[in-house]
C-alpha cells in the first residue's frame, strides 16, 4: 500500500483514486436501479429520472460516510439483498416498500446506536452467512433471466450474447491489472450496451414531457406487517455485510478506534 489511512496523496494520485471508485461505483447503481425503476416505471423518461436520483444519493451517502461515518476507504453501493424484499413484497405497492424501508433502516439506526450490533454479529457464522449469500442469488436468478430474455423474441441471441459477455468479463479480469482490473464491469455494460444496440436496434425513449409529479413529497404510508419482516430479516443480511466490510478494511489498513468507526458507518 503506497498511502496510509490518513496521508494525503497528491493531485494525480487523488484523481486516479477517484476515477477508480467513481468506476467502482458505477456498475452496483446502474444494474440494481435499473431492476428497481423497471419495478417501479413503465415510461422510460421515468425510470432515468428514478436513476439521476438514485446517483444523487448514493453520491451523497459516500460523503457522508467518508467525512463523518466509518471514513475508510470503502466504497458503498445499494444493497442487493434490500432488492430481494422488493420482488417479495412488489404487491403490495410502493407505498408499502418505501414504508417497510423506513421501517428496516430505523431499526438500524437504533441497533447502531444501542451498541447491540456486535452482540448481533456473533449470531451469524459463516455457515449462516453463506447461506444468506446462497438465497440472494437464487432469489435474483428469475429477475436476471427475464432482463436477459426481455421481448420473449431472439431467445437464442440473447442467451449466447449474455454468455458471451459474461465470458469476456471473466477472461478479463483474470488478465487485466491496476485499474484496468477495477473497470472490467463498467467496460462490459458500455461495450455490451454498444454492441447490443447495435444489433437490435436502440430503444425509443419517448417524450421528454412526462410528468415527475409527487416526487419530492412524501409518499403515502402503508403499513403491512409482512412486508415489514420481509424487510426486517434482509436488513440482518444488509448488517452482517456492511459490518463485515468494514471489519475486514479496518483491519487490513490497521484503522484506530474501530468500534466507533463500525456504530458511525
């Protein structure tokens, strides 16, 4: 490691770090807010603007957590065990989701700051956390084979593109190193993008004159006790995940009062 946790790295060192969890980043918010403005949105106007806001916040998050919470060279991101309580609770509506959200991260905030997150933490093994990990994956698997097969139409093409890719993807991040390594996900959603598009057409997106009504009000609460323990126990999977990031970063890079590094993140 060329920086310890505190130094300060010059222009083009701070610019390169950047640009590298700026391209990090990226990937884990287009490809979860894409499933959950299609959840949400049929215009497509719309979804992008679920998307300009989803960026907006994750953006402001990532301060937050770097000037006042765990302040360790972590990147953050949606979380995709969060998205498995949306495809479980979809219908019930949006008001309902946002609500049980509300809920789960209040519940957080209060375990954070009680100090009964380390009693929570030695709960799980890692027998229990891989298979949290399991259930994530077979719980997203119909959601990334209706993206894959979406139109019901060249089923053929899109499975052997999809395989493609994600063959390529891998090939790449066995060989590449430095940033390159770090930009191998990115690279695939634009070149694939690219290449898909090319092939089968771009999408028209519409006008741009469709209305963005009620989004920076409130929404209408709607308690549903399902919904809420659906929620609750993916936020015990969001916990142990977040906690172990920062536990490992932590410990790899030798951070000072740690303790109160995990209740802040």
């Amino acid at each position: 490691m060329k920086f310890n946790l505190n130094d300060r790295p010059g222009f083009f060192p701070m610019l390169m770090y950047g640009l590298q969890w700026w391209i990090v980043s990226i990937p884990c918010v287009v490809i979860i807010g894409i499933i959950v403005a299609r959840l949400h949105y049929t215009d497509q106007v719309e979804q992008i603007f679920y998307m300009q806001k989803l960026f907006g916040i994750m953006g402001l998050a990532m301060i937050v957590q770097m000037l006042w919470g765990h302040r360790l060279p972590l990147v953050i991101g949606p979380a995709s065990v969060l998205l498995i309580g949306i495809l479980s609770t979809v219908s019930i509506g949006v008001e309902g989701i946002y609500t049980s959200l509300m809920i789960g991260g209040g519940i957080l905030t209060l375990l954070a700051f009680s100090g009964l997150l380390s009693r929570l933490q030695a709960v799980f093994t890692p027998r229990i956390i891989v298979v949290i990990l399991c259930l994530i994956a077979f719980t997203l698997s119909p959601v990334i084979l209706r993206l894959i097969f979406a139109g019901n139409s060249f089923v053929l093409f899109h499975l052997f593109f999809a395989l493609l890719l994600a063959l390529a993807m891998i090939l790449a991040n066995k060989l590449l190193k430095g940033i390159w390594k770090s930009i191998v996900v990115l690279g695939g959603i634009l070149v694939g993008s690219m290449v898909y598009y090319s092939v089968m057409g771009f999408p028209e997106t519409g006008g741009i004159q469709a209305g963005h009504e009620g989004y920076f009000g409130l929404w209408p609460w709607k308690f549903d006790l399902g919904a809420v323990l659906s929620f609750f126990f993916c936020f015990i999977a969001l916990i142990v995940n977040e906690l172990g990031s920062i536990q490992a970063v932590g410990r790899m890079i030798g951070a000072d009062h740690m303790e109160r590094r995990t209740t802040r993140g």
